[in-house]
C-alpha cells in the first residue's frame, strides 16, 4: 500500500521535471509510511530521492514502528539534522518542497546549497491524497456513519435555555462511545441569530423558543475524518425558516445530482449557486461549496467557482451550500461524497429535511 502511495509522489515528481522531495508534512508523512508524528518545533522529513529508500528524519524523542514503510535516521536535540538532509540529497538536482517547511529549515538549507534549487512540490503529494484507495474509501464511510449516528444523539441534547457551549460540550464524550477517537475539528453549534456566522465559536448563548440549531460537526475515526451540517428548528419553524431550509437543501441535492468524473470542481459549485440565487439569496451565500477531505479535515483543492479542474473517481469532498442572513439566522446543510466510476456515493444518510427538535 505504502509503496504505491510513494510510486504515485514519484510519477507526480517526475510530471515537475523534479526526482526528489523533502515532505514535511505530518499526515502526508503518515500517509506515505505509516508514521505520524507532531514534531513541535523540531525538524521533520520524508526524503523521496531516486537512490534511496523513503527515509524519515525523525528526532530521537519519537518512534517509529517496526513495521514503517520507510528507513529512519534519527538525531537528537544537539545534532543537526539539517547535515542528515544534506547528505541524503543531491546537491546538483533541485528539491521539491512541501509547502509545510516551516523558514527557519528551509532557509539554511538554501544558504548551505543543499540542492541545485528548491520548488514548491506540494501537489506531488496532494494529488496523490486526493484519490482514495479502496482501504481509504471504507476508512471514510466507516468515519461518516459515526457521525450520522452522532447527530442522532446530539439533537437530543437541545432544550429550552441550554447554551451553545454546554451542548458543544458534550459531543466528544458521544463520538468516544460510538468508537470514534475524538473531534476531527472543534465543532460549531449554533443558535438563532448565530448561525449566519458560518464560522461561529460555541458561546453562552442560550436556546429560545423559534431558534434554528445549526450543528457542523465531524469526527476523526482510525486517523479518517468526517465532516457534517444539520440545521434543525426548536419549536415550530416560520415559513422564512421553511423557505430558506428547503432552498439549501435544493442546492445541496442538485449539486451531489452533478458529481461524476471529468465534472468540473466549479460546475458543481454553480450548480448549487444557482438554485439559491434563483431564490434570491445569491448574496448570503457567502463561501465555497466544499472541500476534500482525508487524513485531514480540509484537504487541497476545493470546490470552487475558482477551481476548473475535473474531479476524479475516488476524490471524497464536501457539498455544503448555505444561506446566512444576519441578525436572523442561517442554514447550512453538508454532505460529504466519493466519487465513483460513473458519479457518487453520498456519505451521509442523516435525514436532511427540516426537523423540529426539542
């Protein structure tokens, strides 16, 4: 498996006219090998060059398993692991670098010439990611189903006065019993008049009569994340309410009907814009449709009007169009989907109507 993934970053490399790459990545490193490592503020790499095996530089406080797809050269606090790099690289190629070398790295190894230049090679890489493996694909769905069986759970935490952060403060404690390992990102929960801030922080607001509940939440299981919105009403939803959920929910679902591969990124994009601005609400939609998803929670390459590219079979990425209209409320409904050979799987298969909670 792991060797595949590396062949793909050496035929990705080779398209760039490039042999060899310093990955500095943790996920990426993991992807490639097996080993994950937060390195802090010490130095990290995978060295893919043609003469040698994949090998992880890796500082003497961390381990790495027996099994590792790679070789590991190890150094301690007083070492230099800079020289490792230097005496793994040729110094007559240009190195690929990931975009995720932190300066204070990559600077010394310009001055000491190191290589014969230094591109930034990070879609050598990400390109690889983006197209999941058969093991990755059940990884995901297994990731999306805890999640859809959370938010079952979750809308029952909603009552009458209970803040956004006593109610965001209990969903870790329900992923763990459902087998997850935890957040896969710190999780929104909105209320009323919060949720048309996309990116609100949990806070001490408490729940009223007529407030809609926005929930965007994810879960990180066997390393894979899961990413999720449901927008729910506590107490009987007006009819602004009914109208702006069911026009979200439209563009949500016309934008999956699109995905297939050789689809453009940005077709799909405005495939949901249009059916909201059809409704009049083309100005409170005021983000991207989505973006990939893996090892990370937002992977590269988005779905965007900005984005032409095609998408492929085994891309898994997120349809979340919303409606956000300050003072009011918002309304944002996320799917996430993998696509096959002639178009999609849909991840998700929480209930996406309007649903009364409370």
């Amino acid at each position: 498996m792991y060797e595949q993934r590396v062949d793909a970053v050496r035929r990705n490399l080779a398209s760039r006219d490039l042999e060899q790459m310093l990955v500095c990545d943790p996920r990426s490193i993991q992807y490639l090998t097996g080993v994950y490592a937060e390195p802090g503020e010490r130095f990290l790499g995978l060295i893919i060059a043609p003469s040698i095996p994949p090998t992880l530089v890796l500082n003497a406080l961390f381990t790495a398993p027996a099994d590792a797809a790679c070789a590991v050269r190890s150094f301690t606090d007083t070492d230099d692991p800079l020289a490792i790099v230097e005496e793994l690289c040729d110094p007559d190629a240009p190195l690929g670098c990931d975009k995720n070398l932190p300066a204070r790295f990559l600077l010394p190894l310009m001055d000491r010439g190191a290589a014969a230049g230094f591109v930034l090679a990070s879609e050598a890489v990400d390109d690889a990611r983006a197209i999941k493996d058969d093991a990755e694909r059940e990884l995901m769905r297994a990731a999306s189903a805890t999640n859809d069986a959370a938010m079952g759970r979750f809308r029952q935490l909603v009552h009458e006065d209970v803040t956004e952060a006593d109610v965001a403060g209990q969903l870790e404690a329900i992923y763990r019993e459902l087998g997850a390992q935890g957040h896969s990102f710190t999780p929104i929960v909105s209320f009323g008049a919060n949720a048309a801030d996309p990116h609100h922080e949990p806070d001490d607001t408490p729940l009223a009569s007529g407030d809609v509940v926005l929930f965007d939440v994810g879960c990180r299981r066997d390393e894979y994340c899961s990413d999720m919105t449901r927008t729910f009403v506590f107490g009987e939803p007006t009819e602004k309410q009914r109208e702006v959920h069911d026009t979200v929910r439209r563009a949500n679902e016309a934008a999956r009907e699109l995905v297939a591969p050789g689809v453009r990124f940005c077709d799909i994009d405005a495939a949901a814009r249009t059916v909201i601005e059809e409704a009049g609400y083309g100005p409170y939609f005021t983000h991207r449709l989505g973006h990939q998803i893996g090892l990370d929670v937002h992977e590269p390459g988005d779905v965007s009007a900005a984005h032409d590219a095609p998408v492929e079979a085994g891309m898994v990425f997120s349809i979340e169009p919303g409606i956000y209209l300050p003072g009011e409320f918002g309304v944002r409904i996320e799917d996430l989907v993998l696509v096959t050979d002639d178009g999609c799987e849909v991840l998700n298969s929480y209930p996406r109507e309007l649903t009364a909670v409370g």
